[in-house]
C-alpha cells in the first residue's frame, strides 16, 4: 500500500502563504510564460475534482490576435453597458477599476465545461446538474492556485457574453463557458486583493465564522 505523505508544519506555512498571496490580477508585464510552465498548469488542475470523475473541463488557449481583439471589444461592450446601469457616485468607482488585464497578458486561456460528459456516466448530476460547472471552477482555481506557486498571475474576466465569446472560438455551442482567464507575471505583485485596495469591497469577518443548525 502507498503511503500518503506527512506535510511538514513548514510545508502547511509556506501552503497557506500561497493561498494568501493568490490573487486576482489585472496589470501584467508582457514577456511570455515558458510552455513547459503553461504544460504544467494545465496538467496539475486536471488533479482536480470532478463529479462522479467526468473531468468536464475544456481548456482553449486564445492565441489568435484577431480572436482576442474581439474578446476585448465585447469586453468593452460589457462593462460600458455595465457601467451605465450603474447610478450616481457608484459608476463613478466603478469606471475608475480595472477589471481586466486582457490587453497586456501574455496569454488568454478560455475555461469550457461540458455540461453532460459522457465521461463519469452520469454520476453525482441527477439532482444537482450544475455539478458539471462546478467542477470545472475546482479545475479553474486549482490552476490558479499552481500558477501563483510559479510566480505566474491569473485573472478571471466575467464581463463578457458567453454566446458572443463561443463565437468568436468557434466551439462546441453545447459548451459553457465558464471563464475567461488572462495569464502572465503579474506587474504589481500584491498581498491583498485590488478591490479592496482600491476602496470597492473589503473581506468579511463574519464570514470567517461557522454557521451551526
Ligand atoms: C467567478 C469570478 C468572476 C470574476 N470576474 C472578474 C472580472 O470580470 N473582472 C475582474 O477584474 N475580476 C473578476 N474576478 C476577480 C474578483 O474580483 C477577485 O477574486 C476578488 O476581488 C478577490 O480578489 P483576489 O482574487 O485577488 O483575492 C472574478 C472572480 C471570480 C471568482
């Protein structure tokens, strides 16, 4: 039998000081990740979960200028309509944020699901469908997690059309998309996240608490 390993307390520090240096991140120098990186990124958030082991994700890179010169044009499409259903000092903070760094990331990567993989015949969806998703978003910040450990920036973009966008790919309309990620050395390393550096949102304390029934 194999035996699991035993994680160090010096291991688990350095692992939750991953977790707190993982951030969303929108300002990215320019210069390529190595491929053998990006391999590895991929490989590792196949370790994810998945339901009932159907590993629905699809992972596309976007590589073509004209493919990602339209993703940013409905981006733009997306957050000034986003903007303009905003009211008084609000639109104000929101239009002064950065929420994507799609023009100088390196690399697009658009996250897919299968929404009814053959693969995992079915099991874990009969109740809950949406199992599918999220299991894909395991695989999504399982990556994310493996890519600040290599120094590499992640940001999620969700201000998109995600019928427009599959477009665009010319996927498998069946597919979800489920994000939208830019990839790259982030350019302003941080330790807490932008919005609440920016004076958006702060965490919530409470939420650090149990909740018990
Ligand atoms: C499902 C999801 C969608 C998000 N969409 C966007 C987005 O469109 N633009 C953006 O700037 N950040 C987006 N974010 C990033 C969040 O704003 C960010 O995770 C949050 O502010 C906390 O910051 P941190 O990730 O650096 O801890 C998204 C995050 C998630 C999980």
């Amino acid at each position: 039998m194999t035996s699991m390993p035993v994680f160090p307390p010096a291991f688990c520090d350095q692992l939750h000081e991953l977790f707190m240096w993982r951030r969303d991140v929108r300002h990215f120098r320019r210069d390529p990740v190595p491929e053998s990186v990006l391999a590895e990124l991929l490989a590792t958030a196949c370790l994810a979960p998945s339901v009932g082991l159907s590993e629905p994700w699809r992972f596309v890179r976007v590589d073509d200028s004209a493919r990602r010169q339209a993703v940013r044009d409905d981006f733009s499409q997306c957050n000034a309509a986003a903007l303009s259903a905003r009211a008084g000092t609000d639109a104000g903070r929101y239009a002064r944020l950065k929420l994507a760094g799609l023009d100088d990331a390196p690399h697009h990567v658009a996250v897919l699901s299968h929404p009814d993989p053959a693969q995992g015949r079915g099991l874990g969806r009969a109740t809950m469908p949406q199992t599918t998703t999220w299991s894909t978003v395991m695989a999504i910040h399982t990556f994310w997690l493996a890519a600040t450990a290599a120094g590499v920036g992640v940001g999620w973009v969700s201000i998109l059309n995600p019928e427009r966008i599959k477009a665009v790919l010319d996927v498998d309309p069946a597919l979800e998309l489920v994000a939208y990620l830019c990839v790259g050395y982030p350019a302003q390393p941080a330790v807490t996240p932008e919005l609440e550096r920016r004076g958006w949102e702060q965490r919530a304390p409470e939420r650090r608490e149990w909740v018990h029934r």
